[in-house]
C-alpha cells in the first residue's frame, strides 16, 4: 500500500488537467482532481465552444445577404441575443455534465475547491489536506488588463459571453487571437465595431500576407482597425456610454469597451513558492519536455505553462504526461509545427512558419501565393477575397508554412498540417490531385513561384 493518499493529484480541471486525471486513472492510478470554478476548464466554459458558437451566429448575417445572388428571398430578419446566450448555456452545461461524467467514469475523485500546494506532497483541499505522490498543476490561464484609470469599466471575454445585451457599439482593444475573433462576432451580430491594436499590423507573429489580408478584409465588413493606438482613460459618462480617452489626443465613445490584451497564468493562492516549484516572473511554471517543473514529482501542462496557450496542446500534454508517468511509456511533446485557428471573419488557419522566420531557419525559399474570389461569392457577389501561401525550402523542397485566410480556413488547414508535420515536399503536393471544385484544391495546384 502506497505511503501517499493519491497516486496523482491534479490541480484545475480544465482540458490538460482532466485529460492526464482520465488517462492516468485508467492506467490504474489513484486519482484525485480539484476544481474551483466549473469542470470544463477555460476552452468549454469560457473560450474555444462559446466563442465558436457566438462566431457562427455572426456569420448568419452575411448568409441571409449571400442567399439573394441565389435566388433566396430571404425576407427581413433579425436577431435575439437572449435566446442565442440561452442556447450557448445550455451546450456549455450540457459538455461540462460530459466532462463531470468522463471523471466520475474513469475513477476519478473530484473536489469542487480551490487547491494549494503545502509542500511537495501535500495539497489543501477546502479543509482537507491530501498527500500525493506525484502533483499535476494544470490550472490554465486568466485575462490581462493594462492598469489605467477607469478600466473597470471595461469587460474581458469572460463577461463578454454573458453580457445582458447585444452592445450597440464595441471598441475592442488588442490585435490577438481573442480580439481578432470578438470584433468580427460582434460585427457579425450587428453592433458597430472599432479595434484598436499599438503595432503596425493586427496579428503580430502571423505572415505578413495573413496580417494584410485579415486587417483588409475585417475593414471591408465594417471593422474600423486602427492601428498604433493605445488607450489611456476610460470615463463612464452619467448616461452609462463610456468615453475612451486615446494617446494621440482623440476620444471615442462606446457602450462596452473590451480588452483582449494577453492572459496570465492562473498562480495565485497556489501555494508554489512554499513548495519549492519555480515560477517565470510573469507566473508561467517552466517545465521540461516532460511536462516536468523544477521538482521531480511535480508537473505542469497547459495554459500555466511556459508553452503554447492553445487547447490541443494541453490535451496532448496532460495525455503524454500520464503516458510517461502511469502508462510505462515515456514520450515528450513535440511541439514543433502545430496548426492553429483565429475564428476571425473571415477565418485565418496556419501551420509552420510565416515567411520571415521561415528565411532565418531554412534560408531561401520559393514562396507560392494566391488570392482569389471563391466559388460561393461568383453568384453572392460578396467581395470577400481568400489568401492562401505556401513557403518551400529551396534546397530541400520541403514546405514549412502553409497559411489561409478565407472561407473554411481551419477545416482545410486541418488536414494539410498533416503533411507539414510528415515533412512533404512541394513535389509531393504537386502530385496530389485536387478535389473539384473546392479552395483547397488551390494548395496543390500553385506551380509558379512569387516573382519567378
Ligand atoms: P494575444 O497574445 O494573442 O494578443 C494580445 C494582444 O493584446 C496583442 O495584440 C498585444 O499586442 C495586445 N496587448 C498586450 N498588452 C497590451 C497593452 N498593455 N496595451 C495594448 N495592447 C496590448 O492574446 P489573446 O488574449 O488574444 O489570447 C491569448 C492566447 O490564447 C493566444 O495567444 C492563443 O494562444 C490563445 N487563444 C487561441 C485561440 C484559438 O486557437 N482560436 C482563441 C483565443 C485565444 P502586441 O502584439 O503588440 O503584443
């Protein structure tokens, strides 16, 4: 009989936490996971499900006026807030009753309480502390906000999800993922949208092509980007619009104001320094390619971690961590080349490098690029471009970046990141035959490079 009440005790139960917790358990460990918010973590209950849901309300809009060019009279429409955040909640309930099943299926012991680290071994549970052999933090991230007057009157995407209206007018404030996504949702549902973003180009560390084309496109459906900008005041004026006071002099009037300015990891009350686990200044735990913190039985995967911040990511984590840990079969993660989606509108998915850091890792490149009208919007008569790229390494042929901007951007990109990942060369995707007629057929037919 083991020494330790726990085989394993995972802190958070969001999606690294709860997959490790499962995957463990059925390896025959003894498990124990706490949770003080709900089981589900940031993706299902306030992220990757409830935005991508909210994001396909929004394209409904450009749906009705698209249906015309094909002969639909669609008739006047229009929109209920209330019944589509009713609708959200009731999804978001029903796959957190799923991901309290999969636990309580697998064996695995919940706690609905916040977790701290009292040493090494132990976690204090609500009033209980529990020993472990090995302790697992998976306790994700939070929204960050620059601290300037008047920010709380600001919202973040947590409150975004359950905001009593649909604002009239939203000023959304960064140039990221979560930005990107919220400014075409709420454009999409019909409020009046200006982003605001300090850099030269939305979309920092993306391919230029992929910046340009988004921040074009997003203006064309009446975002209003503007770029080297920054706020500095917010004032909550009697009649509740709230004034943005902005550093090159100008103000701006709205009735929700929406940061998407980073997240932190979520390290508070955890108890780390008292248990000897190092944490990065900014609070990420640094963690080996086994998911592995500075001390031997304590590990780390997701959000709280100083890697990728994207859901997958933790799942395949938390899974090789109790691989490696319970399953007598060690595997790192290997983080190199994975694909991601900004569920923007239009939609921008990727996989591999952007074209400058592709120069500096394989040198020179054939770069393969092209902007089209897609099929749909012939008859629609929408004038919505898709981008698509690809960027192969001269000397070996090989593609290391793949890049789309455009209707079903992430379905396609799925699968193509496949064959990044294998290593295939441009010769391989010349000889695949397309599928007719489609946009992705378009990645295996580019023949003449950019400028050849
Ligand atoms: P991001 O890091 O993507 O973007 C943050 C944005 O805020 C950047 O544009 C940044 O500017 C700007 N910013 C930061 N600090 C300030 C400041 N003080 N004043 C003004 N602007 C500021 O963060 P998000 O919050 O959008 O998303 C967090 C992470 O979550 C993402 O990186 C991604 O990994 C993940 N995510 C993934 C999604 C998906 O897969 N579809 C969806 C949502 C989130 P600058 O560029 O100059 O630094």
């Amino acid at each position: 009989m083991s020494e330790f009440d726990f085989d394993l005790f995972v802190i958070g139960a969001g999606s690294g936490g709860v997959r490790a917790a499962r995957i463990a358990a059925g390896y025959g460990a003894r498990v124990g996971i706490c949770e003080s918010s709900r089981v589900g973590g940031t993706c299902v209950i306030r992220g990757c499900v409830p935005k991508k849901l909210l994001s396909y309300a929004a394209h409904f809009h450009e749906e009705f006026e698209d249906a015309a060019g094909y002969g639909w009279n669609v008739g006047e429409t229009s929109f209920n807030w209330s019944r589509l955040i009713e609708n959200k909640d009731r999804e978001i309930d029903r796959l957190n009753k799923v991901y309290l099943s999969l636990l309580k299926n697998s064996g695995v012991r919940l706690f609905s309480e916040h977790g701290k680290m009292m040493s090494q071994h132990e976690v204090q549970v609500g009033e209980e502390v529990f020993t472990a052999d090995k302790i697992l933090i998976a306790t994700g991230a939070r929204p960050w906000v620059p601290d300037i007057p008047g920010v709380e009157h600001s919202i973040t995407s947590d409150e975004a999800f359950h905001l009593e209206a649909l604002p009239e007018s939203v000023v959304v404030i960064g140039g990221g993922f979560i930005a990107c996504e919220f400014a075409g949702i709420f454009n999409g549902l019909g409020s009046k949208v200006v982003q605001l973003y300090r850099g030269e180009q939305i979309l920092r560390g993306f391919d230029h092509d992929v910046q340009n084309t988004l921040a074009t496109e997003m203006q064309k459906k009446g975002i209003d980007v503007r770029l080297h900008i920054n706020v500095i005041e917010l004032i909550k004026q009697p009649d509740g619009l709230i004034t943005l006071k902005l550093d090159d002099g100008s103000e701006l009037q709205a009735d929700t104001v929406m940061f998407a300015t980073g997240r932190v990891p979520n390290v508070r009350g955890l108890g780390l320094q008292d248990a000897g686990v190092h944490a990065l200044p900014g609070g990420m735990i640094p963690v080996n390619e086994f998911s592995q913190t500075n001390l031997q039985n304590v590990f780390a995967v997701g959000d709280v971690t100083n890697r990728v911040n994207l859901t997958p990511v933790a799942l395949m984590e938390g899974h090789a961590f109790a691989d490696s840990e319970f399953g007598g079969n060690p595997r790192p993660v290997n983080h190199r080349f994975i694909p991601s989606a900004v569920f923007s509108h239009p939609p921008v998915a990727t996989v591999g490098f952007s074209e400058k850091e592709a120069e500096v890792h394989y040198g020179k490149l054939d770069v393969y690029r092209s902007v089209f009208t897609p099929m749909k919007h012939t008859l629609s008569g929408r004038q919505e471009k898709t981008m698509m790229k690809l960027l192969v390494q001269a000397s070996s042929n090989k593609v290391v970046g793949l890049h789309v901007v455009g209707m079903d951007a992430p379905e396609i990109v799925q699968g193509f990141a496949v064959a990044i990942k294998c290593g295939l060369t441009k010769q391989q995707f010349d000889q695949t035959i397309g599928i007719h007629p489609t946009a992705a057929e378009e990645l295996v037919t580019m023949r003449v490079p950019v400028g050849a």
